[in-house]
C-alpha cells in the first residue's frame, strides 16, 4: 500500500501532500469477471512461510526477519509465487479471488525485498518505470493469465475497485512500520472476513493508525490518501474509526468530527 511512488520520495524529505497524488481505485475490466463456486486455492505454503518469518512485537506491530531467510526459504517463497502465477484465476469464485490477491501482493512484496535487502525502506527499491518513480510499484512483477502485473494494478485496479471495501488497506502489506500489520498466515476464503475485521481493530486501535491527543486527532497517512475509500471526508473516516474503536479510543473519539494531522512511517517492517 502506499499513496503515489512520486509522494512517497517527498514524504522522506518532510513534506505532506495529503491525498494530492494517491492513484485512484479504477477498474482493470480483465480481472472484473468471476467463476462460479469454484474453490480450493492452496495457500499453506504460504501461511507456513509467514508462519516462520513473522515477528509478532511487544509494541503490536509485526515484523519480518528478512535477515535470517536462507537460501532454502526463498525458494520456497518463489516456488509459492511461480505456482500463483500458473493459476486461472478467472475461472473461480469472487471470494477465493480476493485471498488471492491479497496473497500474491503481499507474498510479492515480501519477495522484492528479499531481492533487495538489506534495505532501510521499500521507497529504496527503485524500479518502478518513470521519472519521479519511487520504490516497486509500479514495476510488473508478476504474469498471471499471460497479463504482466504489477503491486499497484493488484490494489488499485483489482482489489480496490471490484471489493469496494476499506479493509483492504489492512489486509495488503507495503513492509513498512507505519503499514497496517503483515498478516503471520494467508488469506483464505473462508477466513477472510475474521481476518479483515482483526487487521482493522488492531490498527485502528494502535498509535501508527489513530491517536487522539488534546482532543486533536492524528491518525495514519492511509487515512488521508485514501480517504475516498473511507467514506470521502473526515467524518467518514471518523465514523470508520469509531466502527472498530475498543472502548478507551471510542471514549477520545467522542466529540471529534476532524482529521487533525497525520503521518506515516517508510522505515522497514524488518526484525532485525
């Protein structure tokens, strides 16, 4: 996840643009199309792996030991990928379409920077085409029914336009501390909506993701580059918020109706 490759560089050096260049959720018509109950995607492959390089932290936020992944564990990363890859995806049911997806980004983002480590940010991983290109984006990573894909098609041209569902920004992992947490198991069909609503209430319910102080609230950069995912204004991401607030935020959040300032940290989700 992330608000444009272009904002990304000028948030390292300071600046906040807000949602002035966050790309906009168009559909990719390709991918628009579902099977007919046909299931039985296999992700254990990949749960197994998170399983074995996720870092839950006492401070709530996961990590990943990049550092500590040999030889072995990548191919079986890659191996995950390349069999992802060969699936028709087409041909099954919405649900098991969007754990997909989810899976092939996030266990594709996990695998660029494995390419490139050790790196401080994924905003170092320049090879997104264009001029003011900033980290992988933007780069076609993957070919999945002959079509070359890169992270940004799978957010904002597939998960984000035909699910139509704010949650997914908690789910899709840009391996940055200030990203909602990458998941320690996959997606699946039938765990999808428990997982969906965990990864809300726990960033929700983390300082990176809200934060009410003095009254004031900051919450998360996501917040506000993609607003318009959040019910287009401060008061539907307010209302969001409220939605999977625990009870001590629910109290701060009384009376607010403003987004106050925000932020977001590029640092490497790495546990080392």
């Amino acid at each position: 996840m992330r608000s444009s490759r272009m904002l990304g560089g000028l948030l390292l050096m300071g600046f906040s643009l807000a949602a002035l260049a966050a790309p906009k959720a168009e559909l990719w018509e390709r991918w628009a199309a579902s099977g007919i109950g046909k299931v039985g995607i296999d992700h254990s492959a990949w749960s197994e792996w998170l399983g074995r390089h996720v870092e839950p932290g006492a401070d709530g936020i996961n990590r990943v030991a990049y550092g500590a992944v040999d030889q072995a564990e990548r191919a079986a990363l890659a191996a995950y990928l390349r069999r992802m890859q060969g699936i028709a995806i087409g041909g099954f049911a919405r649900a098991e379409q969007r754990a997909y997806w989810i899976n092939l980004y996030n266990a594709a983002t996990v695998g660029v920077v494995l390419d490139h480590y050790p790196v401080a940010s994924i905003l170092k991983i320049d090879i997104s085409p264009g001029l003011f290109a900033r980290g992988p984006w933007g780069k076609k990573l993957l070919t999945v029914e002959g079509e070359k894909i890169s992270l940004d098609d799978i957010e904002h041209r597939i998960l984000r336009p035909i699910w139509r569902d704010p949650r997914t920004h908690y789910a899709v992992n840009c391996a940055s501390l200030g990203c909602p947490n990458l998941a320690p198991r996959a997606y699946t069909s039938g765990n999808m909506e428990e997982m969906l609503d965990a990864g809300a209430r726990a960033y929700v319910n983390h300082p990176r993701g809200v934060a009410v102080r003095d009254g004031k609230l900051q919450v998360s950069s996501i917040y506000v580059w993609f607003k318009a995912d959040f019910g287009g204004g401060d008061a539907g991401v307010v209302e969001h918020l409220r939605r999977y607030a625990e009870p001590a935020l629910a109290r701060q959040l009384e009376g607010v109706s403003r987004i106050a300032a925000d932020a977001y940290d590029w640092s490497l989700n790495d546990a080392r």
